[in-house]
C-alpha cells in the first residue's frame, strides 16, 4: 500500500509532466511551463525524502 506522500509525490510528478507537454504544444508558454514543471518536480523530490519538513511561507523574495 502506497503512502500519502507517495501517491503525493507521483500526483506532482504528473503534473510536471502535463506542464511540460502543454509547453511543447504550445511555444510561447514553453518557458513558464517548464519552470512549472521544475517547481512540481522539485516539491515532489522534497515530498519524498522529507515528508514532514517545513518551510516559512511568509518569506517572500523581491519577485513576490
């Protein structure tokens, strides 16, 4: 039987996934969604080796 971040980790994985194939159809969003699918990919890996890790929401970069 699966764990939620196990079943969390794939959900994410693709997701990635979907992100990166409306970006190879689509050329002008190409770049977005391949920043996407990094992002879901990096949470997923993160999901996977620490599951009950934290980080402050709050803290805000100057992009924000």
């Amino acid at each position: 039987m699966a764990t939620n971040a196990e079943i969390a980790a794939k959900l994410l994985r693709d997701a990635a996934s979907f992100f990166r194939h409306v970006g190879e159809q689509n050329d002008p969003i190409r770049e977005q969604m391949d920043t996407n699918a990094q992002a879901y990919e990096t949470i997923a890996g993160l999901v996977e080796t620490e599951p009950t890790a934290q980080f402050d929401l709050t803290e805000r970069g100057p992009d924000a």
